[in-house]
C-alpha cells in the first residue's frame, strides 16, 4: 500500500540528524565514545540507519501451561501471590510467585530488590515480558519487564506489537547498552522525528509503481513497527533501497570506464597471428557460445576504453581456447599479453596447453612460477622489459614489482575467485592505459549474484560445452561398499583409464575426525596393490617439487590413480581419468563436489563419479548430494547453492568487500534484488546521468554516499 501522508510534514533540519549521539538523552559522553568505537554510531542519523536484527513479539499472550524451553522470551498475564528473599550478600535475589489460570511460575530479581518490593503488589495483575529460563525443573523469569494491567481491555491490547532488538556487543552490553537498550535509544530519537518527515531520495514514479513505502515510513516502522505487515513492508522498502543504491554505483563505474576512451589499449585489427591461427591450426571448431564471447571481446577492446571482463564457463566449456584467440588479438595489434594462473600446477598446464596451440606461430611464450632458477628468472624478466617474449604464464609470480612489461594489453586472470581485487588492481598498474583484463571463472554463479558481486564488470558466459561429451554417471555409495567401489576403479583402470580418489583436506584439527589421506593411502592399496598399480599423491603439506613429480606422473600416465586433496580441484585437466571417488563426500560443499566432478568426463570415454559418505547424513547433506547426483549443469548448481548456503560462503563474494547491506540478503531476497536491477537498468536508460528534476534526490543522496567516489555525477552530461 502506497500511503500518502495526508498531513505533509516539514523535513528535519540537516542539523538535528548530525547532531552528536552524546547529546541523545540517556547516552552521554561516555556511552557515546563506545557507540562510536562499538558500532560506528556518531550522529542521530547513524542512529537512525542502525536497524534491529529481530523483534520480539508482544501480541501475544502465553499460558504459563504450554511454556516450553525453547520459547526465548516470553509475555504473561498474571496475579502476584507471594514472594520471598533467598540467599545473602551478593547471592541475595527476590523471588516472587506469579500464576496465571494454568500454572505458577518464578519471577527472580537480583538487583534493585528494595525498588521492585516497593513497586509491587501482591495480589495484583501484571503484565509481565522476559526471557524464559529453567532453574531446577522451575521455570523463571530474571529481571522481567514487569507492569500493572489497569483493566482488562488493557491485557488483551499491549501498547508494544514488536519490540525492536539490536545487534549490540560484549563491550555495549556491559554498560547496560543491551540489544533491547539500545531499542530505548532509538525510541527517542525517534520521538524526536516524530514531528518532521524523512527526506525521500527514491524517484516518485519508483515508489507508485512498486508501492513502496515513504523512506519516512519504512524507516520508523523498521524500528517500531506500527504492525506486522507495515514492518514487513518497510523492510521489502530498505532491502530494495540497498540494492538499488548498490547497483546504481556499479553500473556508474561500468558508465564512467566506458566513457573513458582512452582508458584502454586500443586493439584496431584482428591481426595475422590470429587469422594464421584460426584458419590454419584450430584444434577444432568453436562453439557457438565460444564465438559470441570472442566477439563481446573484440567489440570491447576496438573502442578504446579499458575491458574488464568476467568470463563465466562451466568446467570444460572450453575457456582456454577463447583466451588464447584474444591474446592472439593482442599480439597483433602489438601488445604483449599474460595470463595468470591460481596454482603452479595450472600455470604449468596453461603453459602446455597454450604452448602447443602456438607451435608453428611466430610468438613467444615464457613461464614464470617461483620454482625457477634465479638466472632464468632474470632472464625472462629482461624479455619481457624488451619485449623480447609475447605471452608470459605463471602464478603470484607475475603481481611482483620487479616483472615489468614493455608493452602489456591484454591480461587474462584463471579461476579468479583466488584473486583479490587489490591483486586484480596491481596487473593494472603494469602499463598506461591499462591493460584489458579477462577474468575467467569456473565457479559459476547465479546471474542475480555475478550482477551484484561483479556489476560493475562486463560479463560473458560460455554456457555451451563442446559437442561429444559424455555425460558423466554420478552415485552415492556408504562407505561401508569402498570394497565394491575400488572393485571398479579397478576394472576400469585395467581398461587402460586412470582414476582420482579425492578426500577432505588434512584437517589440524581432530574434531573433523576427516579421513586422514595418508591413511587412505594404505587403504587404496590394499585394493591396488602397489606390485601392478602405481599411485601419485597430492597434498598441500608436500614440497613444489614433489607435488610437482606426482602430478607430472599421473598427467604421462605413469600411474594410474591419483590419491589427493583438494588441491586437484581446480582446473587439472587428464582427459584418460575416468573415474572420481570424492570420500567423506558429504563434508564437501557444492560447488567444490561441482569442480571435483568436473575432473573427469574429459576424454571420449563415459566417467563416473561416485560420492562415499557415511551412514548417518544430516538433511542438508543429504540434499546436497541429491543436488550433484541430479545435474551436472554448473549455473543450476550455483543456484542451489545460493539458495541452500548463503552467499557468505560464495566462493569470490567474501573478499569483494563490495556488499554492504545491512538488512537485504542475497540469498533470502533474490526477488527483490532482481527488481532492484531492473529498476537501475530502466533508470538508466531513461535517464542515465540523472538529469530529470525527479531524480535530483537521488543523485544528491549517491553524491553524499560517496563524495570522493569515482562516481562523480556532476562530472558526467
Ligand atoms: P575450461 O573452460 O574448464 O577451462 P578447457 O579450456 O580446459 O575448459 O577445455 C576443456 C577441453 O575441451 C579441452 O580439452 C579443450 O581442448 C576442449 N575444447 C574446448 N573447446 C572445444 C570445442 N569447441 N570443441 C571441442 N573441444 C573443445
Ligand atoms: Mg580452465
């Protein structure tokens, strides 16, 4: 419902929501510095915009009868019959009794004894409001909120529907600033607004189309609900706020970088190398996913400004070959080019793989990992300041000060989730204008949460795999039928296929009680004896060189199992494997059970991947595996995940640091999120330097979010 005051407010004066929270009655100097340091809480508006996490609900009236444990707090009617001092000095508490028509129940006091005596009546009625606990098999209520019922319409109508309560801290709480505290607080500020209407910064139409609440409202009744649908009404209003606020910033930054046109390397030809490539050595044809993607590149990096690109791709949807045709874009437009690996292993691999795509090309490709020998190092560190070397591959390694570039124009960052955004912003740094950068990642997420996550990236999607695949036949299997299972790891090893067994990280801790990996070891031998099977072994406690040898073992075929961690997680490609084992499946999230699947099914033979777990599964489990059982489709994997897990645990969403909502979920609120970004990418085709008098609030208020922000509206028409 769409409410029009029909008494129009003034707006408070700009001073009274900055004034100092010290002089907010019952604050004070003291309780103000803890506010500030505790929770970032400065001024009346700060105050204001600190929202409580959840709401005690006074609507109801429990029976005494029907009280369990779980009931937290709870709200009685009831008569005082007797009451009694207990214990002396510091232990000395009031216990008064307390009925209502099915029961008796304790109400304990330790503090302010002679107060509460003196206040209470015994044989009156009282509404009473508190925390259940259970002492002796005796339910109480310590330190209850306690008042005289005056009549009886008084009992059946509580002044409070849904009391506000706060997130607080150890530091607040000893102060006496407790999560319902700090509800006091905020009922005078509020009291102090009453007579003023909250500035609205959304558009008008905005708010009649979506029949939201005023800001006014939402904000007032977010802290003191005048009823439960107007709380949840003003919530659906401030979720919707956040992420629309957020997304506005994030397209402004895609806005304002591709209005930048000389932000970029500008990449005018496709060049011969690529042409010799394309026509000459393909490896095979693309598909079509992989040459509408090369196009979103090519239109990109011809304009000027500068590309950042997330590339998303399921495993195996064949994004290496699409960054090695954009490299090959840079190179002949003259620039040099790198590509950046999470692993030394994948770097490794990227360097064959890319190697042999090039043989017959005249370009030069240099590997740069920690492991190589200092004169080597120098040696491809001087090339590539000469440009000497076209394409460099490696890990961290390539971040360093010391790797400088003649001439970088394209940088390709794998399995970015690895990455931060600092180390993103080093690469950049390398060369004026920066480098195009293409950001490839095999952990798909749901489109609602790469817009949100990486709005202010353009973003590609390869949502095709290469024809011929085979799907591959997914089963959870007990623990207890390993004997049965190795049977066929073995049976398919004989068949001259190669197998992964894949257990839960070597934990420090026992409490994980993990499947140890070397443990496992000894096991998987005694089903492959080592006399005619040969096993590599991958962990994170190993030596590079090791780690190294083992997977180079397993890569030429050498041995035919590889016993491992998640370090093989990503990106490993041997397209002879065809059977995965995951143990203790169910301590895996989705998305790595996902990527672990993903290691086989790469080679023209059907793979298996069978998921051990024990007998006793909890449901979240239990549905997990159901979901990989299920599908193989990465992008409905995320989803579910999303839904299942919450995007605190999304690979790549922790450290962007770009989410800074306090009431709206990722997870909970997916529809309103969607509305959000539909509603900023109308705005901003309507109107998309906010030039209309309609969107003048807004854009005073993005202004006053980040006024040293890149996002300089003013600057823009
Ligand atoms: P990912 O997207 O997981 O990095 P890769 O680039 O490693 O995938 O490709 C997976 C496999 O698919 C590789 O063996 C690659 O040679 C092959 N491949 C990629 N594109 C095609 C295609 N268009 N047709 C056939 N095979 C392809
Ligand atoms: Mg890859």
């Amino acid at each position: 419902m769409y409410l029009s005051t029909s008494v129009t407010l003034p707006p408070p004066p700009e001073r009274l929501l900055q004034t100092p929270i010290t002089y907010l009655k019952g604050v004070g100097p003291f309780k103000a510095s803890l506010l500030q340091k505790e929770l970032q809480i400065f001024t009346y508006n700060d105050l204001l915009l600190y929202f409580p996490f959840r709401y005690l609900d006074r609507t109801r009236i429990d029976q005494i009868v029907s009280l369990h444990a779980e009931r937290d707090f709870v709200q009685l009617v009831v008569v005082l019959t007797a009451k009694k001092i207990r214990g002396d000095g510091g232990k000395k508490r009031l216990i008064v009794y307390a009925q209502d028509a099915t029961g008796t129940i304790e109400l304990v006091w330790f503090k302010g004894i002679a107060w509460v005596e003196k206040s209470i009546q015994l044989g009156g009625t009282y509404l009473v409001y508190g925390r259940l606990t259970s002492f002796l098999g005796q339910y109480q209520i310590t330190h209850p909120d306690i008042e005289a019922v005056a009549d009886k319409a008084q009992q059946e109508v509580p002044h409070i529907l849904l009391e506000p309560v706060y997130p607080s801290t150890e530091k607040l709480r000893n102060v006496g600033l407790t999560g319902r505290a700090l509800g006091k607080l905020t009922a005078q500020l509020i009291e102090q607004l009453s007579g003023y209407e909250l500035a609205e910064f959304l558009p008008n139409t905005l708010l009649e189309k979506q029949k939201f609440l005023t800001r006014d409202q939402s904000l007032k009744n977010i802290h003191f609900p005048k009823s439960k649908e107007l709380l949840d009404q003003a919530l659906r209003r401030v979720k919707f706020e956040e992420f629309f606020v957020a997304h506005i910033q994030l397209q402004r930054i895609k806005m304002l970088r591709h209005q930048d046109k000389a932000g970029g390397a500008v990449f005018k030809v496709v060049g011969d190398v690529f042409m010799d490539f394309y026509k000459h050595h393909l490896p095979f044809p693309l598909t079509q996913a992989q040459k509408r993607v090369l196009k979103e590149i090519k239109a990109d990096t011809e304009q000027g400004y500068q590309m950042n690109r997330l590339l998303q791709g399921d495993v195996g949807s064949g994004k290496t070959i699409v960054a090695f045709l954009s490299i090959l874009i840079a190179l002949g437009n003259g620039y040099q080019a790198c590509l950046m690996a999470p692993t030394e292993i994948l770097a490794r691999q990227h360097f064959q793989t890319i190697s042999n795509y090039a043989q017959g090309l005249p370009i030069r490709i240099a590997l740069l990992v920690g492991a190589l020998k200092k004169i080597e190092r120098k040696k491809i560190l001087l090339q590539l300041s000469q440009h000497e070397i076209d394409i460099v591959i490696g890990t961290h390694a390539l971040i360093e000060d010391e790797v400088i570039f003649k001439k970088l124009g394209f940088v390709v960052i794998d399995e970015q989730h690895r990455f931060g955004v600092e180390q993103r912003a080093k690469l950049w740094q390398k060369a004026k204008p920066a480098p195009h950068v293409l950001v490839m990642t095999a952990t798909p997420i749901p489109r609602t949460l790469a817009m949100t996550v990486y709005g202010d990236l353009d973003q590609s999607i390869l949502d095709q795999l290469p024809p011929g695949r085979k799907p591959i036949k997914t089963v959870v299997r007990y623990e207890t039928h390993r004997g049965n299972v190795m049977g066929f790891v073995r049976s398919q090893i004989d068949l001259g296929r190669q197998a992964y067994i894949v257990y839960p990280l070597i934990e420090e801790s026992e409490k994980l009680r993990y499947e140890d990996l070397e443990q496992g070891i000894v096991q998987v031998q005694s089903y492959l004896p080592s006399d005619r099977y040969n096993l590599s072994k991958l962990h994170g406690r190993m030596s590079d060189a090791e780690k190294d040898i083992n997977m180079k073992r397993f890569i030429n075929g050498t041995s035919q199992v590889m016993v491992a961690t998640t370090v093989i997680e990503v990106g490993v490609n041997v397209p002879n494997a065809t059977v995965m084992v995951i143990e203790s499946a169910e301590k895996f999230g989705l998305s790595q059970l996902h990527q672990l699947r993903g290691r086989v099914g790469r080679g023209a033979e059907l793979s298996y991947c069978i998921l051990l777990t024990s007998f006793r599964l909890s449901k979240e489990a239990k549905a997990r595996l159901e979901v990989i059982r299920s599908t193989t489709d990465g992008f409905q994997i995320a989803q579910k995940d999303l839904d299942m897990r919450g995007p605190g645990e999304f690979e790549g969403t922790k450290q962007s640091g770009a989410l800074p909502f306090k009431v709206a979920s990722l997870v909970l609120d997916q529809d309103i999120n969607q509305l959000a970004q539909q509603a900023v990418a109308d705005l901003m085709v309507a109107d998309p330097v906010l030039a209309q008098p309609e969107n003048q609030p807004l854009k005073n208020y993005l202004v006053k979010l980040s006024p040293n922000n890149t996002i300089q509206l003013g600057k823009i028409s």
